[in-house]
C-alpha cells in the first residue's frame, strides 16, 4: 500500500494535468456534438497553437499567459476559416469525406511543421517555470497549478457560452435538429463555423497553459488526441459534463499508472479505461444510449 506522501501528491499532480485534457476534449467534443464528426486534425492544430506561443514568446518576449488574448483569438479565426473555406468545401455535404480532410490537414500540418521547424524539441524559460508550490506534503510546479485554474475557467466560460448566449443556443439547436433549425432561420453553415472557431480556441488556451512547463515539436499533437479522444469517449460523446470529468479522472489515472509501473509506462492505465467503456459502458458516464 502506497504511503499518503507518495499518494497525494501523485493524485494532485493528475488532477492538475487532466484539467489541461479536459480543456482540450472539450474543443474535441464541441465540434463531435454538432457536426458529428471526429476532428482528426485536432492534434495538429494544438501543435500550431503550440507553436504560436512559443513564436510569441521567443521573438516577442510575450509570457505565454499574456498570450492568451492574442492566441485564442487567433485560434478561433483559423477554426473558422478552415471549417467555411476547406473543410466545408471539401466535403461536399459528407461526412465521411469531413473526416478524409480533416485526416489530410494534421499530415500537412505536422509536414510543414517538420519542413520549418525540423524535428527539434523546443522549450521555452520562464521566470516561474521551476517555481513550486507546497499544498500539504506535495510540492506542485507552479505552471501545473496556473493551468490547472486556468483551464477550469476557460471550462466554465465555454459552458457558459453554449448554455446562456444567443449563439449557444443556436449550436444546441443545430446539435439537436439541424433542419429544424434551418427552417427557423438559423445559418447552419456558420454555427459550424463557430463550433470549430470555438473548438480551436480551447485548443489556443491549452497552448499558452501547457508550454511554460512542457514543449513542443511537430509530432507533439499525436500524444494528446489520443488522449483527448479516450476523454471524449469516457465522459460520453457530445458530453461537456462527461469531457471535464473524464479529463481530471484520465489525468489521475495516468498519474497513478505512472507512479505504480513507471513513467513510459504511464498511458497504460489510460487506455485499459478507453478498453473497459467500449466492453461496459460504450455510451460513456454521460452519454445516452443510442
């Protein structure tokens, strides 16, 4: 049996992580509960917002919080864009073909990411970023906790959007009844467009969250949608509810998982519980049997 100074502080450590997966599911899960697809460049497009803070940071000497009113923005016009101009044109009204493009923009992404920024593994030095901060027997570094209240404040005010405001309410009733919702004036077409505005300004928060304490590389998406995908399954499809619970409980369990088997053996324990709702429960703590 693990003593509590070992346990807590490797608990803590999860929660403060999976707040960060629960922010980035939440995007993931946005754009699933209204087009109905999987955003498979999701991944790609963290990299780019990664790569955008660190761009910031290393030629601008922006701190990488102070980031957060330039990226985010930046973030969700690049959603938007991409959804009205490729992705909508692309797909012809398919959703099958929504996920072949998508599928083709994180190869082009992380290619051209490659082609600028090599392979390199890039960091950035902050004043804080080996600044801890003791919470009982724990020490927690002090990026962890920031992203950690950060990202449950970008959670609530992305709930708050899509349950108390005119355009939340216009991509619940797209979510529910898209023709319905046409019939009564609403442009569908833009509702997407913000959906995946909004999905990828959660990921431009993640961003400016996670560098001060992590890195970034062309490849560093992958890791992440694997994990952002597992949430979204776990909470339930289309669930925010489910996404923000699952995130902290995936962030714990990986922590854990790390602590008892090793640290590359980590994400084990995450994908035994991706393994375990598709046998048990496959519509998800949140989601409703189809």
């Amino acid at each position: 049996m693990l003593e509590f100074g070992i346990l807590f502080p490797s608990i803590l450590n999860g929660v403060t992580t999976g707040a960060v997966y629960a922010l980035i599911a939440l995007g993931l899960t946005l754009i699933y509960g209204v087009l109905h697809i999987i955003n498979f460049a999701h991944g790609a497009l963290l990299m780019v917002a990664l790569y955008a803070v660190y761009l910031l940071k290393r030629h601008l000497g922006i701190d990488p919080y102070l980031a957060l009113p330039l990226v985010v923005p930046a973030m969700f016009a690049l959603g938007y864009a991409l959804q009205r101009v490729v992705i909508n044109r692309a797909s012809h009204g398919k959703d099958e073909n929504i996920l072949l493009v998508t599928l083709g923009l994180s190869i082009v992404l992380e290619n051209l990411a490659l082609m600028v920024f090599k392979s390199d593994t890039r960091t950035i030095e902050t004043a804080y970023t080996l600044t801890t901060v003791q919470i009982g027997p724990a020490f927690i570094a002090l990026p962890k906790l920031v992203a950690f209240g950060g990202a449950l404040v970008a959670s609530a005010l992305l709930l708050l959007i899509v349950t108390r405001t005119d355009v939340g309410r216009a991509i619940r009733a797209v979510a529910r009844e898209k023709q319905g919702a046409r019939l009564v004036g609403i442009d569908v077409e833009h509702v997407y467009a913000m959906c995946f505005g909004i999905g990828l300004a959660c990921l431009g928060a993640a961003a400016c969250f996670l560098l001060p304490a992590y890195y970034v590389n062309p490849q560093v998406g992958s890791g992440f949608v694997l994990v952002a995908f597992t949430i979204v399954v776990l909470g339930g499809m289309g669930s925010f509810a489910g996404a923000l619970l699952g995130g902290l409980l995936i962030g714990v369990v990986e922590s854990l998982s790390g602590l008892l088997l090793g640290e590359s053996l980590g994400q084990i324990g995450i994908f035994a519980i991706f393994i375990a709702v598709l046998l048990l429960r496959p519509q998800g703590l949140f989601g409703a049997r189809a």
